[in-house]
C-alpha cells in the first residue's frame, strides 16, 4: 500500500453524479467505442474508446476521510488535472434484498435493447411473461391504445434458460424504470434476467472494458403487481 494512505473495510460517502461525470471527461475522452456488430462487440468496441489503441486518460481516486473532498486527477499526454469533488452524508440506499432466482434467461443485450425500443414508451407499465413454453419471455406494454408484445425463445435470442414453475408467470413493473436498461444495452453484449420468489427483476449486463476483460452493471425492479 502506498505510504500515507490506511486501509479500511469500506466507507461511504455521497457525490454528485453530474459533477463526476464532467470531471472524467475533462479531456473529452470518456465515452465507449461504438464500433458494434449484431453478434455484439468487435474491434476496438470497449468502453473508453481510446481503449487498445492510442493514449490513455488515466485517473487516480483519493479520498481522506468525513468531510474532505474526493479527489481525481487526471493525466492524458503529459497533462495533469486535478478536480476535488464536494462530498455529502449518503441516504441510505434502498435494499431490495434479491432473494434466490427462480428464474432467470441470458440473451444478447442488443436482442434486449431492440424489443424494449419496439414497444410503447408512453405505458405506464410493462409485464414480462415467463413460460416453459413458447415463447419463454414475453414483454408487453400496456397503452391506452392497444398493448405491444415482443416474443422471445430458447435457443432463437434466448441463449441460456432457468425455469422453476410448472406455469407461465406474469409480472408487472413500472415501465419508464425498466427502460433506464437502455443506457447499458449499446455498451454490453449480454443481458442477463432474473426474476425471484417476490417478484423482483434484476437485470445483469456484461461489458467489455479492454480485451478478455469485462465489468457488469445491474438494474433492480421491484413489481408493481403480480398479474393474474
């Protein structure tokens, strides 16, 4: 561990996520590369679009305790910057307590990001259907007009499939949270779903960082109601 700095189970503190995100971007080099295909990324297609090729931004996180800032600096070519964020008591985040999966399905995030687009983005809600049957998922929007479905099945779009009722299930949740998830879709190239024993969805992607290496990013949805 370098000098001057100690060691500590974890801490908690809160920042502004605006300020944050400008202060990454100070050299204008945040972002990912958009360089996709259908089977979901190639090339230089990670996040960070510098990635693999030419410079580097790098950043160092420095934090001195209760009422210090958070510091980043930054380097990129020889050029250093140093951004002190204000930091904040935290609320207490929201625990949904994830209980075992009763079901769950992993399928190309593109697969995702394109059905969700297909529905009717002024619903109120959104109901995923589960079966073993065909199709396996289903996703609709329940407009005022008429109601949307996008179907999806095993071995089609769905590539892996856990499955624990002998049923199909239906839930509800409040759609404009579930199409937050179209933030990460561009940026993964797998979706997983899982759904528990009270109704909460989560859902996992897989991003690509730098060659071989990945991080995920997960949504958790708690039902609005379960469908009859």
């Amino acid at each position: 561990m370098p000098s001057g700095y100690r060691q500590v189970d974890s801490v908690s503190f809160g920042i502004n996520l605006a300020t944050l995100l400008s202060c990454l971007n100070m050299f204008g080099t945040a972002g990912w590369s958009s360089n996709q295909s259908g089977d979901g990324v190639t090339g230089s297609g990670f996040i960070g679009a510098n990635f693999g090729s030419g410079p580097v931004t790098a950043v160092k996180l420095s934090y001195n305790g209760v009422g210090t800032k958070f510091d980043l600096t930054l380097e990129d070519d020889g050029v250093v910057t140093t951004c002190g964020v204000p930091t904040f008591d935290p609320e207490p985040p929201v625990d949904f307590e994830f209980g075992d999966e009763n079901s769950k399905l992993i399928m190309k995030a593109q697969w995702l990001e394109e059905g969700l687009r297909d529905l009717d983005a002024t619903s109120d809600r959104v109901v995923i259907r589960l079966s073993s049957e065909i199709p396996h998922l289903r996703i609709s929007s329940l407009g005022t007009i008429e109601n949307l479905d996008v179907n999806y099945s095993q071995g089609d779009v769905i590539e892996t499939l856990v499955y624990q009722y002998d049923h199909p299930i239906e839930i509800s949740y409040n759609f404009s949270h579930v199409l937050n998830v179209l933030r990460a879709c561009p940026m993964a190239t797998k979706a997983n779903i899982a759904i528990d024993s009270k109704d909460f969805m989560r859902i996992q992607f897989l991003l690509p960082v730098v060659e071989h290496k990945y991080l995920f990013t997960e949504y958790t949805f708690s039902p609005l109601e379960a469908l009859e």
